[in-house]
C-alpha cells in the first residue's frame, strides 16, 4: 500500500465516523480527500454516493454510483444504491435493470431483493419471489438487518401476489424484530407531548408575538409520516416561486442546539434571545442543508419533514412569515403505511402496532392544541382523499394559503425532476389515482390491535 492509499484510507475512515455522527458535511469533504489519494477507488466512490444522497445530491448521486460499477462491474452494492439513486429520481426503467444487476452478482443478499421490491410488482410464479422465499426458509443464517429486509421485501411480493394476510404475516415479523432493535420509551414520549401543550398557551403567543425572524418564509409540510406530505410538496414544488427542499432536519437540529434548556422547557425562560438564536440556526442550517442556497430566501421554500409537527408553536414564533401546511389521512390508512415501511432512521414509534396507534392519538390531540392556539391563518388542513377527488380545488386551496398565484403546473407535478428522497418516490411519479386509498380494508381482523390503540372498534 503507498502513503497515498493509506492517507485516502484514513480519509474514508475518518467519512465513517463523520456519517454516524450526522456530520454528512463533513464526510462529504473527507471522501473527497480520499478520491484525490486514490482515485481509482470504488469503494470510495460508493461511500461518497451514499453521503450525496443523504445531502439530496440526487443527481450527482447517481453519477458517483456509476462510476463505482464501472470501476468495479461485480460490486454489487454498489448496483443496489445505483438502483435506488435512480429510483429517488424517477429513472424507474434504468432503476430495476441496476437491481436486477445486484441480484444477480449476490442472490442470497436480501438488501437487493428489496431494492428490486421498490421498482417491480411480483406474481406468484415470479422467479425472484421464488427466491426470496427460499431465502426467507434459512433467515436465521442472515444478520439482523437482512432478515428486516427480507420480510419487508417478502410482504410487498405476497401483497403484489393477491395475498394480503400472508403480507402481513411478514410485517409482523419484520417489525417486531426491528422493535427489539431499537430503544422506544413510549411513556416518556407522550409525556413530551404533554408538555408541550402545557408550554405553548395563548398567553405565550401573546407575550412572544413579532419576536421572531421574517428573512423567510418557507412553507412546512408536517403531520403523520405517510399521510401525503410529499404529494403536497410535489404540487407545491411545480409552481415556479417554490424551492422544494425536501425532508430537512434543521428546524429539529435548530431546536437542540439553540435552546439551552432543551425543548419544550426553555421557550417560555428564553424568550425573545431564545426565538432568536433557533431562527439564527435554521436558517444558517436549512440552505445548505437544502441545496438550495440563496434560492432559500428568494423563492418559497418547503420543508416537509413530518414530525415537525411537534415544532409547530416554535415555527410560528420563530418563524413569524412561515406558512404551515397539515396533511391528513385516513388514520387506519396511515399507520398501515407506515407499519409496512422499513424507515432508515427515526419513528421509533412504528414498529409496534399499539404503539402506533397510541402515538397517533396523541398526535391528533398535539394537532388539536395548535389549532386552538397558533395564530390565525397560519395553519391549513389538507386531506390526502380530498386531493385525490378534487386535486385542482386543493392545489388552489394551497397556493392561496401559501399567498402564491395560481399555476395550471401545479396539476403536472407528476412531470417533476427533482429527487424524492421518501417512500413516496413512486406514487408521486404518475399521475393521481385513488389505488392508495382504503388500502386498510384488505387486513380485516389483522388490525384490532392498531384499531384498539387508536380507540376504533374491531372489524
């Protein structure tokens, strides 16, 4: 090994950490540094199409993931990540021929069984849902995270196949392995919320309103994962004064670090330098963190992570120009979306299904606190059946709440480029359809722990 690969080494190392840290800024510069020592890697080009992605390079992405497999044609990760690079930007053809690719170099690998999942529909005599339930008879043979990807794979082939409840089957075990996985304290999460309706009273609003910083105006998609805020932003985002950003952590961040004190318990003891200091960061934060730069303040930008909804009071005191946009969805519908997704980080609330109805209630009480008390005119409800049945109405509905002009781009948004980083990459690339909704109806009695959790009665 020269000095120079071993300085490139170190390099991609020191990326390694850097992304587990959450410093993707970072990593990104240290695997630059490494391909400049040793250009000729594919590994580090692997790592650095990784990283692009998470920044919402999308495009770039792509082109650094093909570099890898050419370099390196039998690099089989590297074709899975080239598949869902392609996928995130619409290229869905190019997509499946690169997870099929992947398959093909490593078929006892369950990563690219659900890559291919994401870009092909299964029929019972399908030779690769054969395979998968070959795989599925040894899982034991395969660590934790493959035997996660395998069932979800496996639930989405036996849905495609006509049999939901064998589908279901496969969720139930890929959760519940993920569930032992993570560290959930459901207790102290609803106490959170709690608290944040004891925070945010009226008499808080009033003592805090114009406090905050009117340099943007971004517009925030929030509410439920999996209740139709990407097909929001993907409306909102063909309108030509509109920036779509995507799901960004920085409001979140801006709320950890600027608070000292922690959130909710330091808003009403900061005030106004508290309000300050969150606004400071988000907006140092979001532009880079979007890719958008200077199109951040000169274009309406959307943020559409889903659990900002926690942040909604904080948006609007710090954030006095912001729009919120609320979506909304059936609440069986919902969770069963995100029940049957296996989220790469976050919604820890997920993975259980009482603790996903528990949580869903308390989200619809947090939603009815901000409702009682955010300013007027703030916030909107949109509901994913009402786009579905009257997409202009909404879209117009939308665009007025957001003080835009109204476009007949908007009804395209099915056209758009721009990469989608959510589970919704595929949905939001054709036209509207009612195929998603109901979806619920096909579980019957499989759902009575979900129903019981959110209040329902039984099927």
């Amino acid at each position: 090994m020269t000095n120079q690969q071993a300085a490139a080494q170190e390099q991609n190392r020191r990326a390694i950490a850097l992304c587990a840290a959450g410093e993707w800024g970072q990593a990104l510069t240290a695997l630059h540094a490494a391909l400049t020592q040793d250009p000729g890697n594919a590994l580090y080009y692997h790592n650095l199409g990784i990283v692009l992605r998470k920044l919402g390079h999308g495009e770039d992405a792509e082109q650094v993931f093909a570099v890898a497999v050419q370099l390196a044609p039998a690099y089989a990760e590297a074709w899975g990540q080239l598949a869902r690079a392609r996928m995130e930007l619409g290229r869905l053809a190019e997509a499946a021929q690169a997870a099929l690719r992947a398959v093909e170099l490593e078929p006892g690998r369950p990563f690219h069984y659900r890559t291919l999942a994401g870009v092909r529909s299964f029929s019972a005599d399908d030779p690769y849902f054969h395979a998968m339930r070959a795989l599925a008879a040894r899982e034991e043979d395969f660590p934790l995270q493959e035997r996660l990807e395998l069932h979800f794979a496996l639930a989405k082939a036996w849905e495609d196949a006509g049999d939901p409840r064998t589908a279901f089957d496969h969720l139930l075990r890929g959760n519940r392995l993920k569930r032992q996985s993570v560290e959930y304290d459901e207790a102290a999460e609803l106490e959170r919320f709690a608290l944040i309706e004891r925070t945010f009273t009226p008499a808080l609003f009033q003592r805090l309103a114009g406090q905050g910083d009117d340099r943007a105006a971004p517009i925030f998609i929030l509410g439920m994962p999996r209740s139709g805020s990407t097909l929001v932003e993907q409306i909102l985002g063909a309108h030509p004064d509109v920036a779509a950003a995507g799901e960004l952590d920085s409001f979140a961040h801006a709320a950890r670090t600027a608070l000292q004190g922690g959130y909710p318990e330091a808003v009403p003891d900061r005030g106004a330098e508290g309000l300050r200091a969150v606004s400071d960061a988000y907006l140092t934060r979001a532009p880079s963190e979007s890719r958008l730069g200077e199109r951040f303040f000169t274009h309406r930008p959307t943020d559409k992570m889903p659990n900002n909804f926690v942040y909604a009071g904080l948006i609007a005191l710090a954030l006095p120009r912001a729009r919120i946009v609320h979506t909304r969805r059936d609440p069986l519908d919902t969770c069963l979306s995100c029940f049957s997704k296996l989220f790469t980080e976050g919604n820890e609330f997920s993975w259980d299904l009482g603790e996903l109805g528990r949580y869903y209630r308390a989200y619809v009480r947090l939603m009815e606190h901000w409702r009682r008390v955010l300013p007027e005119g703030l916030l909107l409800d949109v509901t994913y059946r009402d786009v579905v049945d009257d997409l202009e109405g909404q879209a117009r509905r939308l665009l007025e709440h957001c003080g835009l002009d109204w476009t007949p781009a908007c009804l395209e948004f099915h056209q758009a480029t721009n990469p989608v980083r959510t589970a919704s990459w595929a949905q939001v690339r054709q036209p509207i359809t009612r195929s998603r909704l109901d979806r619920w109806q096909a579980y019957g009695d499989r759902l009575d722990p979900l129903r019981a959790a959110l209040g329902q009665d039984p099927a």
